[in-house]
C-alpha cells in the first residue's frame, strides 16, 4: 500500500517498483518506502509489524537509523519499537544531482535467528545436564575402580599369607612324623621291659594317638586352606576383571566428556553465528 502524492522522482520510480522487488526477493519479504519523516508504501511480508503507509518513521527503526546517519543499515529491531521483533536493511535514497538525502528504500527479512538461538540454548542446556552425569557418573567409576583395585591387593595379600601357611604345615607335619615315630620306639622299649614296661606302653600308646590325631588335624586343615586358596583365587579374578571393567568406564566416560565439549563449542559457534545474521 502507497500514498498517492507528489514526491521526488526517485521516491517515485522507488514506489514503481516496489511490487517487482517484492515479486523478486519473494511474498515472505517485507518492502518499504518513506520519504524524510513518513513511510509512503508499506508492503508486508511474513513478518507483520504494525505498521501502514502515511505513519511517521521511528528513530528506533532502521528506516529511521538510515535517515540519521544517511548510511545503510542493517540491525535488528526489538518489539517495543512496531509491536514485532524483526531484522532489516534499509538504503538511503539520494538526489542524483545534489545527493541530498531524499528518503529510504528498506526490507524486512525473515530470519531464524531467534530460532537458532533458542535451539542453541536448548542444545547447551541438555549439554550441561548430561555433562553434569557423565561427569558424577565418571567420578563414580574411578571411585569403584580404585575400591576394586584396593580390595584385589588385599586379596593377593591374603593369598601370600596363605602360601606362607605351607612352611607351617609341613613344620606340624614334620612334628607329627617325629612323634609317630617317637610312638613306635616306645612300643619297643615298652615291650622289652615286660612287665616293668607296661606303664610306660600306655605312654606310647597315647603318643601314638596324638601323632595320628595330628596328622588327621593337619589334613584337616590343608583342604581347608586349599579351598580357601582356591576361592580366594577367583575372587581376585573377578575383582581384577571388574577393576579394569570399571577403568575402562572411567576411560570412555574421559572420552565422552571431550565430544561434550566439542558439542559446547559447536554450540557456542552457532549462538555466534545467530546473532552475527544482523551484522
């Protein structure tokens, strides 16, 4: 729409053209034409401000940034100034002759920027929040990971004190064998003295019982100390299998957190970008 007054030619030929300019960018674009202090032609595009031919240019607006500082501008324009937010260009029409500013040619342009930066926020917020887990749960890891590697020490210093407990048992059974043996002689003994020998029989009879008893005792605890040994062994197995399972956690949490970041930079490079559109 257009105000039917004498103007400028320029102005004119401006107003002549504003439909084949609309037609060329496209019906989301929005064309504008004013003079010094008002608008004459207002053709809408997607985006609606409230605005119509025969309304005085804003300062705020970039039709009346142009017409201050004769300049083209670009910028973008908040809602407080026309009711909408909006992106636009505006070019100073010149006299040809004088080159005295005449009025302004100008566009509004439909962006995404605040969608692009409205998607680079929510984008930066999931990233902090998934950061956040990976980095508890990759702190967790690294907790149990040096848990399972403490406790598959001790395991294997149990296992050596174990190993130790074979000197001891050989030593009872070397102490076994010598009272058997100390046993039997005393049969012996006993059984040459005869008579005189019979208290002291019962002597040996019961020496050779605690070297039986001992023997049974120390068999006892050899298979009991074997299957300790054994299940102590697949513990520790099985600890060290989890040790590096859990380390292998606390790696790949290390890598994960490094895409985070690549993640947060590429979405700081995009929050860039979305507010560079206007420069």
């Amino acid at each position: 729409m257009s105000i039917e007054t004498l103007q400028h030619p320029m102005i004119e030929h401006a107003l002549e053209f504003v439909p084949f300019v609309k037609g060329m960018l496209g019906e989301e674009y929005g064309i504008y034409v004013s003079d010094k202090e008002r608008y004459l032609a207002c053709n809408h595009g997607i985006i609606k401000p409230a605005l119509q031919s025969g309304d005085p240019v804003k300062g705020a607006s970039i039709t009346g940034q142009c017409l201050s500082s004769g300049k083209r501008i670009m910028a973008k324009v908040g809602k407080e100034v026309y009711g909408t937010a909006y992106i636009g260009i505006a070019y100073p029409v010149n006299d040809p002759k004088s080159h005295e500013l005449i009025g302004t040619l100008a566009m509004i342009l439909p962006s995404r920027q605040e969608e692009l930066i409205d998607i680079a926020n929510l984008t930066e917020k999931e990233v902090v929040a998934i950061a956040s887990s990976i980095a508890e749960f990759s702190a967790t890891a690294e907790e149990i990971a040096a848990g399972t590697q403490e406790f598959a020490n001790s395991l294997q210093a149990i296992k050596m004190h174990i190993q130790k407990t074979d000197s001891v048992i050989e030593l009872i059974n070397t102490v076994a064998k010598q009272t058997n043996l100390l046993g039997l002689n005393a049969k012996i003994e006993a059984a040459r003295a005869g008579n005189l020998g019979k208290g002291f029989g019962v002597v040996a009879e019961e020496i050779g019982k605690l070297a039986e008893n001992t023997r049974n005792s120390v068999k006892d605890v050899v298979d009991t100390l074997k299957t300790i040994q054994t299940t102590i062994e697949k513990l520790a197995e099985s600890i060290e299998q989890m040790a590096a399972g859990t380390q292998e956690q606390a790696a790949t949490s290390s890598t994960i957190n490094n895409s985070i970041q690549v993640l947060n930079n590429i979405t700081d490079d995009l929050k860039m970008k979305a507010n560079n559109l206007v420069k």
